[in-house]
C-alpha cells in the first residue's frame, strides 16, 4: 500500500506540475469520492494553483 500511495502522489505531484506551468488554461479537476477531493482540494491551495478548479461529483451528474 506505501508504494501504491506514493506512485499516487509523485502522479499527483507530476500533474501539478505540469498544470502550474501551462498559464491561460484553467483545469477542473472531477472525483467522486470525498476523500480524494478533499486531498486534491487541499493539494490545489498548497501549490497555489489558481487554474483548477475541483468538482466533488459524478462525471454522470456533472455533465448531463
């Protein structure tokens, strides 16, 4: 589990890194599970990434 958790983080990270860098586009980032969206929530305000946004929903709810 500590290996899956930390190749999870280090793709977050990678992710993150690559959004910060792309400036004029803007990211909404979908998860269903709560859990998940409160980490990538705090994530998104620890790295200061003004661009995305975090939807805690369904892709089946959100873009219907």
């Amino acid at each position: 589990m500590e290996k899956f958790a930390l190749w999870l983080v280090m793709n977050y990270y990678d992710v993150a890194m690559w959004i910060s860098s792309v400036s004029g586009w803007k990211f909404t980032l979908l998860e269903s599970m709560q859990k998940r969206c409160l980490f990538l929530e705090h994530a998104v305000e620890v790295m200061g990434l003004s661009n995305v946004d975090v939807v805690c929903d369904r892709a089946e709810v959100s873009f219907v």
